[in-house]
C-alpha cells in the first residue's frame, strides 16, 4: 500500500513541477507587454498612476508577444529569454522601417521595477513607465 502511493507520487511529480515551471514562465512574459514611454520625456503623474500616450507618442515603444514598436519602426522579436528570478526578459529583434530600405538588429534587457508601472531598458539604460491610449 505505501508502495503504491510512492509509484503514484513519482507518476505525478514530474507533472507538478512542469505546470510550476510554465505557469510561472507565463507570468515572466506578461508585465512587459505593453506601451512604454521613457521618465522624463513628459509630463510625469504620480509614481503609481499609468501615463496618458498622447503625452509622448514619439518617444513611445510598445512591446507585444511578438514584437517591438518604436515610433515608426516595425520590429519583430526573434530571440526571448525570460529570467524569472529577476523578473526580466532579455529580446533580440530585427527592425525594419515601414516606408524605406534598410533595418537593424537590436537587443534589449527590460527588467520589472517593483509592481508600479515601471520598466528598466538596457540599452540604453532608462526607466520607463507604462502608458496607456484613451478610451
């Protein structure tokens, strides 16, 4: 009997852990999603309130699943690996400008400060704050 129940622990252990780890994997990638625009290049709010993007819409970069959206930049995300630990997630994207030849390749570390709203970029090093368009 007490066999029985360390063969079927051992059977379901295995299952725990992966569902730990990809539940938590998940929770890594979505605070990152979002618009974001540097401190400082507009008018800042109180510390915990979510900017309004209207107030700097070309310094602005919105960050999806699948790719990064500097003004007038299209990028698409072609390396993540997310560092749950730190709450960080580090990007390598390929950027293509919408209505000229040529692009780029870049990299970023975004990392999570605190539960307000906001972000460290690196590079360049800047803290960013979420913003928000209005309904």
């Amino acid at each position: 009997m007490v066999e029985s129940r360390r063969l079927r622990f051992a059977a379901t252990c295995p299952l725990l852990v992966i569902s730990i780890l990809v539940s938590s994997a998940a929770k890594a990638e979505e605070w990152w999603h979002g618009s974001f625009v540097p401190t400082g290049s507009a008018i800042e709010p109180d510390p915990f309130e979510v900017l309004d993007c209207y107030e700097a819409p070309d310094t602005m970069v919105t960050y999806t699943a699948d790719g990064v959206f500097p003004h007038e930049t299209e990028c698409r995300i072609s390396e993540k690996i997310a560092l749950r630990e730190m709450q960080a997630v580090w990007i390598k994207f390929d950027c293509t400008y919408p209505d000229g030849p040529g692009g780029y390749e870049k990299s970023e570390l975004l990392i999570r400060a605190g539960n307000g709203p906001h972000i460290m970029r690196y590079t360049p090093l800047e803290a960013m704050m979420r913003c928000e368009w209005p309904k």
